[in-house]
C-alpha cells in the first residue's frame, strides 16, 4: 500500500476515538471507570503531543520563519496544561486551541515548503473532523 494512503487510512481511524469518546459522553455510558469525556481528553493530548513531535522532527531537517522546536513545544505543554482542567469544558477549548495551533504551524510549514502538499491536505482533512468534534464534546460537559 503507498505510503500516503496508509497515512490516510491510519489518520482516519485516529478519528474514532473521538467519536467514541463523544457517544459515550452524551450517552452517558463509562468505559471502565473513565467517562468519554475523559477518555476524549487523554486521547487528545497524546494527538497533540504527536503532531508536536511531527513538527519537532521537521524542523531537525528544514528550518522555516517558524522556529518548530519552541511553537511545538509551547503546543505540547499547553495540551499537557490543559489536562488539569480535563473533562471539563474549559479543558476542551483549550484543547481545540492546541488542534488549531497545530494546524496553523502545519500551514506555516506547508507554505514556506516544508511540508509536502499531501501532507498539509492530510492534515487540514483530519483537523476538520477532530477539531469540531472536540468542540461538540465541549458542549456536552457544558
């Protein structure tokens, strides 16, 4: 299988821990002893985490106006920050603010050509599932 349809198809069953985290929030159903809210929130910080170690390798091989080593390092501890407010709904915006700071690094890179275009595609296509649901599992703490 090409390299970038498995990083597709393994980017989108990344997704489903979100889903699953948000069904058993607004149904109400623990997974052991963890809510889905809980269960979305730990998820989300290990994403966060990997996004900003991606960034971090990147920037080991290509320098662009963005220093990569401080903006995924701030990203990471944020997502780390934001765990003591985990489950909650401030915990969840702050954790939408790290999606969205990644993101945002990942369109730096990709414009300055640090990233490949199936990359940056990959990565706004992924963004664009997972950041609305982490907004919506806000909701349902509220």
């Amino acid at each position: 299988m090409p390299l970038q349809r498995l990083a597709f198809l393994l980017a989108m069953a990344g997704t489903l821990p979100f889903f699953l985290g948000l069904l058993l929030l607004v149904a109400g159903w623990p997974l052991q002893q963890f809510s889905g809210a809980m269960l979305s929130h730990t998820y989300g910080v290990v994403i966060v985490s990997f996004l900003a170690g991606i960034q971090w390798g990147v920037y080991l091989f290509a320098q662009g106006h963005l220093n990569l080593f401080i903006a995924s390092n701030l990203i990471a501890l944020l997502a780390w920050f934001s765990l003591l407010l985990a489950g909650r709904f401030i915990g969840f915006l702050l954790l939408d603010v790290c999606f969205i700071a990644a993101l945002v690094v990942d369109w730096y890179c990709h414009r300055d050509g640090i990233i490949s275009k199936w990359f940056w595609t990959l990565r706004w296509q992924v963004s664009a599932i997972v950041i609305p649901l982490i907004g919506l599992t806000a909701l349902a703490t509220f």
